[in-house]
C-alpha cells in the first residue's frame, strides 16, 4: 500500500461541475466532489440519485455530458491511457461477471493487471500484494475453489481482495457490504478506515446504510433532485430534518454515551421494543 498521508492533504481525484446522463435523461448537473488521502467519503442518496453514476464517472466508465475529473500531479484524467489510470485508481463496481472454472487465486491476481509490462508480462510485487489482498479479506482459506463455486458473500470479497491487489492510492466502493453477513460488513468497513488511516489511502465509497455511512465516513456527500443536496462532515449532513427532506420519511438522528451517531428510519408501524423487567 502507500505510505500513509496526513489527513487534509490536497485530495487525490476530484470532480468539477460534474453533467452526467443516460441518453437524454440527465442523472445529475453542476456537482463538485473530492477524494482526499486518508479521508473516506461517502455518497448518499436516494436511489436514482445518481451515487453509482458519480462514482462510475471518476472511474471513467461514465461518459460525462461537460466538467472535468483530475488526478493529483498528474491533471486530467483523459490524457492517461487506461493502463496509466489504472495504476492510481481501483473501482469496486456493484456487479461483476462471474468466471467459470477460475480458482479466486486468479482472480485477484487480475488486480496486477495494470502492473504488467504485458499480459504475462513481469510484475515482481504480485505476489506478495496478492497474498496480502487475500489475508485482509479472509479469502486465503479459498485460494484454491472457484470462483463461481462460492457465495455471493463470498465472491464480494474476493472482487474486494482483486481491488486491494491492485494497489491504488485512490479506490473507489460502489456499495461494497452488498451481499455479506453483518461480521463481513463490519470487517470490510474495519478495513476501509484502516486503508485510510494507516496507508493514507484516498477512499470514496456509496452505501445505502446511513448508520455504516456514520460509522465509517469522515465527510459525506448526500445527493438528491440531481445535484448535491448536503456535503460535510457525517455530524452535519445527517441530521432529521436535512435527511428528513431527501429521503421523505421521519429519521431518528442521536448519539449514543460514547458519542456515535445513530439513525433509524422511522415507519408508519413502528414501534418501541421494551425488554423484559
């Protein structure tokens, strides 16, 4: 991984006066994002607010309609080849194809891919980062299965493992808890924050769960109507009533003794729960 970076450092990819569409359906207009080094950022929103999109646009897997997206001393992100981008940033897309007959080995020895002079190309670090991608994800016990003999649960992990074998100082999570258990969510959240505070590693990550957004995130960016509706940090963007106008149900906002933040949805059936005594 690389070396660690300290907190507000200039961020590492941004967005500017980002127009993103499918066909002639515009997604969102005019919105500004930054990844920064050993900061997680989270994208919130609706859905069809256009999280995925935002994120898929930095990816450049996403045409956008007009703005820029650049990369720290490097400038604009079109004037690298796919290669070349690839070794300063990692996507962690929602779906991925699953390989018939592939062992999980390979797959995450895919992630050196941008590393090769060529497709067989030499890589002499490949295998200790796909080792290590493998130890951090708890997939080295599966080396050997196929992939496409594993859980979905499992397969997320290993698209997770192929991405930190890729070895970007930018990774990019498109709802990366998808799919596991609620030890794997909390362990995949453990290892963002890790990525971010021991490797200063620049992490911009959309979830759906604003509690795991609360818990993980040092700023959010909460996307609605096609455009940002609130950005900042978790303490200031999440509260009921800005969350209260974007999503359209009553949000419990509070923090419990040890001064984390806590939201619970609130539905037309909801209930107290009072324990027994």
């Amino acid at each position: 991984m690389t070396s660690t970076l300290a907190p507000r450092a200039l961020p590492a990819l941004t967005g500017q006066d980002l127009c993103l569409a499918y066909d002639d359906l515009a997604v969102v207009e005019a919105v500004d994002i930054a990844i920064v080094p050993g900061r997680v950022t989270a994208l919130l929103g609706p859905n069809g607010s256009g999280k995925s999109t935002v994120l898929r646009a930095l990816a450049r897997l996403h045409h956008r309609q007009a703005g820029s997206i650049a990369l720290a001393d490097v400038g604009d992100v079109d004037l690298l080849s796919a290669r070349d981008f690839a070794r300063h940033v990692t996507l962690l897309s929602q779906s991925r194809p699953t390989p018939g007959g592939v062992r999980v080995r390979d797959v995450v020895g895919y992630g050196r891919h941008p590393h090769r002079s060529g497709w067989r190309g030499g890589d002499p670090d490949g295998s200790a980062a796909v080792a290590r991608a493998m130890d951090l994800t708890g997939t080295t016990a599966m080396a050997d299965r196929g992939v496409d003999e594993l859980s979905g649960g499992e397969r997320q992990r290993v698209w997770f493992a192929m991405c930190l074998a890729q070895d970007t100082a930018t990774l990019l999570l498109d709802e990366p808890t998808n799919h596991l258990d609620l030890r794997y969510q909390v362990e995949v959240l453990d290892l963002v924050r890790d990525l971010a505070d021991d490797h200063g590693v620049a992490v911009g990550v959309v979830l759906h769960d604003l509690d795991q957004a609360a818990a993980v995130a040092d700023d959010v960016v909460l996307l609605a109507d096609g455009g940002v509706h609130a950005a900042g940090p978790p303490g200031d963007v999440l509260t009921g009533p800005v969350l209260e106008a974007v999503y359209g149900i009553p949000i419990e906002v509070h923090h419990d003794p040890a001064g984390r933040l806590h939201l619970r949805p609130v539905g037309r059936h909801d209930r107290a729960t009072v324990g027994p005594g």
